[in-house]
C-alpha cells in the first residue's frame, strides 16, 4: 500500500511542478529529463541481461525498447525547439 501511495503522491507532485514551468525554460527542463531518460536507458539494459528468467529478459527489452523511444524522441524535441531560436538568413 505504501508503494501506491508513493506512486499517486509523485504523479501529484510531478504534475504541479512541470505545470508550473514557464515556456521559456521548456528546453533546457528536456534536456534534463533527457539525461534521466539515459540513466533509465542504463538501468534497464542492465536489468534486462541480469539473467533472471525469460519473462525478466522480455521485461528488460521491453523497457530497453521503450527508454530508447523516450530518449531519441526527447533530443528531437529539443533539437526542433533550439531551431527556433535560431537566427534565420535572408
């Protein structure tokens, strides 16, 4: 029971504090996210060759599969809203 309330408890405060961010600080806050989303990468490569089983394996590649997604989208993003800030030729 403690783990859901920690669980519902971190959404609720994940929640207020990105809800509070002002638009000028979006990409540097994904950037950040990015380098979590990279640790997560590590985490779950790890638990994924751990050698607990088949459905620990399938699990593992499941999040490997998935931290991945989350990463490279997470630089596109950021890459597409830097462009915007850049100046542009004439």
């Amino acid at each position: 029971m403690n783990e859901i309330y920690v669980f519902v408890l971190a959404i609720f405060v994940g929640f207020e504090v990105i809800s509070k961010v002002p638009p000028l600080l979006h990409t540097p806050l994904m950037s950040g996210s990015n380098a979590i989303s990279g640790i997560t990468l590590v985490g779950a490569l790890i638990s994924s060759g751990a050698g607990h089983g088949g459905l620990g394996a399938v699990i593992g590649t499941l999040a490997v599969v998935c931290a991945t997604i989350n990463v490279v989208g997470g630089f596109l993003v950021t890459d597409r809203m830097l462009e915007m800030f850049k100046k542009k030729e004439k």
